[in-house]
C-alpha cells in the first residue's frame, strides 16, 4: 500500500460509530475526521490518545487534497 505521512498528528476523539478518528495536525486547518480503514497498520496515531504520524491511503490523502 503506497501511504502518506501526516506528521505531528494527534487523535482528539472516535466517532460514535465507532469507525473514525478525528485527527488534529498542523498541515489541518480544522481537526478531520480519518476513517479507520484507512489508518496503516503502522500508523502511530490509531486511537484516541495517540500522537505523532498518521499514515493514511495515499489514495485517500489525495482525495482530501493533502498531496
């Protein structure tokens, strides 16, 4: 899987369902909301508490417009 790296991501809260973060990062303007299927496995930010790079679908962080 081709990934991209937010760095100095931290998790705020998960989502009713059960089935996101919400993740706060500078390259943010706002805190978004990052669906657990597309947190890599290696991903240091994967559940509330957690801090440092989130590493998500590249797919996905183009689809958002981080590339």
């Amino acid at each position: 899987m081709n990934t991209y790296t937010v760095e100095n991501a931290e998790a705020l809260m998960e989502s009713s369902s059960g089935k996101a973060l919400l993740v706060a990062a500078p390259d943010f303007d706002d805190p978004q909301w990052i669906p657990h299927s597309q947190i890599h496995e290696d991903s240091e930010v994967y559940k509330v508490g957690t801090d440092g790079n989130l590493l998500v679908n590249n797919w996905f962080a183009e689809k958002k417009g981080w590339v």
